[in-house]
C-alpha cells in the first residue's frame, strides 16, 4: 500500500492504495464518491470518465457546462456521443445534465 496524495473536487485527499489500483477504485471505494460509474470495464463507453485538471478524456457533461452554461438538448447529445449508453439510461442522462445546467446557473445568480 502506498499513500497517495491529491485533489478531488477542489478537496485535498489521501489515501492508502496500491499503486495498480484504478482511478475508478479509489474514487468509488475509498472516497465513496459514487458518481463515477463502471460501464464497460474496457474504457470504451465512457461512464467512468472523470475531469483530471479539468479535462476529460473523450466528453462530460461538466466539461460542456463548464464552457456552456445553458447548451441545448442537442449540444448535450454531441458532448456525450462518445459514451455509448447500454443500460438504456441515455434519456435520463440527458435530462439531468438540464437539470445541473440549470442548477448551476441558479447558482452563479447568487
């Protein structure tokens, strides 16, 4: 076990891991950040993706709201057309992409 030292979220993290464990892992397991998904186990679909110094691999929704702040449904489309969805869930992602949309735009109004 090795202890590793970085930023999640704006927060200074640590945490005992060996060195081959995924990013996944220690996201989901030791931080219990759950937002990050297991798709295909294959980095294909895409649904493990996360933001590393701002910038995602292939797309993610943050990524596009982080340069649109109000996209439409279609831009939302094309920012995630490189996730293939097997689960069927591609509707509700679309829709709670809107809805962070909205909420961080509620937000910046403050």
């Amino acid at each position: 076990m090795t202890s590793i030292s970085f930023t999640v979220n704006a927060r200074p993290v640590e945490v005992a891991a060996d060195g081959d464990t995924p990013l996944l892992d220690v996201l989901r397991n030791h931080l219990r950040l759950t937002g990050t998904r297991f798709g295909c186990g294959l980095e294909q679909c895409g649904a493990c993706m996360v933001l590393i110094d701002g910038m995602p691999e292939k797309s993610c929704g943050k990524a596009l709201l982080d340069r649109n702040p109000a996209p439409t449904r279609r831009q939302i489309a094309e920012a995630l057309d490189d996730n293939i969805c097997r689960c069927g869930s591609h509707i509700r992602i679309l829709r709670a992409v809107q809805r962070a949309a909205a909420v961080m735009r509620a937000g910046a109004d403050r």
